[in-house]
DNA sequence: CTGGAAACTTACTCGTGCGTAACATTACGG
DNA sequence: CCGTAATGTTACGCACGAGTAAGTTTCCAG
C-alpha cells in the first residue's frame, strides 16, 4: 500500500497524485487508505519516513570512520547510489518531490543536514589526523559540494537504467577524490578489487 | 509584474501561490494579469524564461572558451554564484521549484541539459589540447558533478545573505579542481589577482 | 439461522482557486 | 456635452479532489 503511495507519488508529484489512484493501485477503496494511512501529507510522511529510513540504514552500514578517508568516501558513495539503484522510485518522492514542496521541505532539510553533518565531522577527523584545522564554513562547503553532486548523479542513475551504481561510484569518486586538475593529467582512482 | 509573480512563486511555490495575491502585489486585478500574461502556467513558463535567460546570458560573458580550463572554470562558476547571489528569488523559481513540478520539468531539462553540454565540449576540447580522449559518459557524469554541486552550493547561498558569491566560487573551484587528496594535503586553489 | 460487529464501498459534501462574464471608469474625438 | 473605445474591476461559474456519511457485504458467535 505505501507502495503504490510511493510509485503514484513518484510519477505524478505530491499535487498531481489523487488519493483515488493511489487506493486503486493498492486494490482497495479510497476510505481505507484514509483509515490505515491518514491524509494526503500523512501518508505523504508516511512514504518518506520509510525511504529516509533505508537510505540512511544503508549509509550508515556502508561508511565505517574506522577506515582510511578515501575507503570512507567510497563505501559511502557506493552505498549510497546503490540505494538509488534499487529504489528509483523511493529517491523521486524523497528529493526530487519533498526538497521543494512547503509542507515537507523542513523534514527533508532535517535529513539532508544530518547527512551533511555526517560528512563534515568525518572530514574534520580526516583533516585533524593530518594536523590541519580547516574553518567550520569551509567543511560544510565540502560536504555540500559533494552531497549536491551525489544528487545530481542520482538523478541522472535514476533516468539511466542501464548504468550500474558501481561504476555511477566510481565517476563520482574519481571526480571529487582527484580534482579536475589530477584528471586533466591523466591520473585515474580504481576502486578497491575486493 | 513579472517581478511580482517570480517574488510570490518563489515565496509559496507554484502551486500554494494564487493569482489573486499575485494580482494584488502587482497592484492590479487579477483579469489584467490574464490580459497581459495568460494562464498561470504561462505566467510561470514566462518568469522561467527571464531567469534562465539572465542565467544563460550571466554565464556566457563569463566563461571565454579560449581562456585556459582552470580560467574558463573559475569565471563561469563565479558568474553563476554572482548571478545566484543577484537574483535569490529568481534562483528559487528557476530551480527548486520548476525542476521537480510536471509542466515545467521538460523546460528546465532543457536548460540544464544545455549548460551541461557546453561544460561538457569545453572539457573535452580541454583534454583534447593535452592529447586525451576519455568516453562521453564521463564527460557527462563529470559535467554533471559540476552543476550538481553548484546547484547545492547555490541553495546555500541563496540562504545565506552574509556569504559572498566569489568565495562559494572559490571553496567549490578548490574542491572540484584539486580534489579532496590534495586538499588534505594541505594544497590551496586561489583565484587570480586581478 | 440470526444478530451484530468488522471490513469495506459507493456516493456524496464542501472548500479552494482558476479563469471569465458582466459591469464600472476613465480618456478622448466629434 | 456625448458616444464609444480603452482600460480597468467586481462577482461569479465551474471543475477538481480531499475527506466523510451512509449504506453494503463478509464473517463469526450463539
């Protein structure tokens, strides 16, 4: 049932989605979705809650601080678009619909910035293991940095059935790891072959 | 009048701003709003146009192809972020809104995907010079890398008046032109003393 | 069988807001 | 002055869709 929230969300938007598709996809009738899901913005909550859930489930089990900052990075952006890989869907209604719409934008904003807090104090570790202290503005615009380019990727992921997370990782990687100078040069990241 | 209908789309989004107040800013009635403007679709296609025109416009001035890349690279971001830093409200209806609302997605697809494709030549004519060939879904995904941080540098910006437009360029032109290696080695982009 | 509760559906109400028809006001040429 | 055209405004029609009241079927206890 939150399914089909999820698909008819995804397809049409929040506004565009009418509550009777979406009880006719889930099979049953318009009352019930009210009685076990609540309203529109509920059940709108409802769907982004469980896509938030597993997307940071996933990150969470991907990036272990214990490693070296480059296998962080990795793991992290791995995780992450394989996430989006299998739940093309679930990143539609969580970015692409909720970032924007009113109602909503504090709850996503909420998530994108634990996530970007995320990065940043793992940033700092990294730096601060190297004896360097770069300024808090500095950090965060790293980590925005890289989780605006992760989005712009994803979306482009989620258009592009055929190209497989991995290699989507590994773009990015190569891209924010090295810098357009390193790449200019010729030099190239490989993930790690495990 | 236009600048009235980009304030209140910006400010409500498309679909909780109603033409009646829009009306009222403009300081006319709403059937005068119709008579020059149209719809309210119509009325939004033509605040997106302006903007993207400004935009488009912003960026071309800035980024002369026969510069060096790093050059090339360093003005056109900074047009972008001055440009964004300009015209806040303009940012919010070009992107946050319209990127994600169905009647408007393919308009601003186009847009984007016309200033992906200009980084994208520039980068290749780039790598060409230095006697490398490297596949188109890499220039893309590099390309969307860029804009994809951009934009998340962007949104930043656009809420925080304090910051100054040549410094996001700076903190991005770091990251994405030397990467994170050597930005924990310590390395420093700086831009150009003019 | 039957009473009635649980599970579900049909068919409605009602607010909202786009778009417009009908009415008012000003400008101006004869 | 007065007709009439340009430039407005007020007040409404109407569709759409969220949410619900009233009716219907299913299911089981006695």
């Amino acid at each position: 049932m939150l399914d089909a929230a999820v698909l008819v969300f995804s397809r049409r938007g929040f506004h565009h989605a009418n509550m009777d598709e979406i009880a006719e996809l889930s099979g049953v009738s318009k009352p019930m979705v009210y009685a076990y899901l609540g309203t529109k913005e509920e059940l709108f909550i409802a769907c982004l809650r469980r896509e938030s859930a597993r997307l940071v489930s996933g990150l969470a089990a991907a990036a272990d601080p214990t490693l070296p900052p480059d296998q962080q990075l990795w793991r992290g952006l791995k995780g992450f678009f394989e996430f989006v890989g299998a739940h093309r869907d679930g990143w539609s209604v969580l970015y692409r619909q909720a970032r924007t719409q009113q109602p909503f934008s504090a709850e996503i904003s909420r998530m994108r910035e634990a996530v970007v807090e995320v990065i940043t104090d793992r940033l700092d570790g990294a730096l601060r293991q190297e004896g360097r202290q770069v300024k808090p503005d500095d950090l965060t615009a790293m980590a925005l940095t890289l989780v605006g380019a992760s989005e712009s990727l994803a979306d482009w992921l989620a258009d592009h059935p055929d190209e497989d997370p991995g290699r989507t990782a590994t773009r990015l990687m190569n891209a924010v790891w090295l810098g357009a100078d390193q790449l200019m040069r010729g030099s190239t990241w490989r993930p790690p072959t495990p």
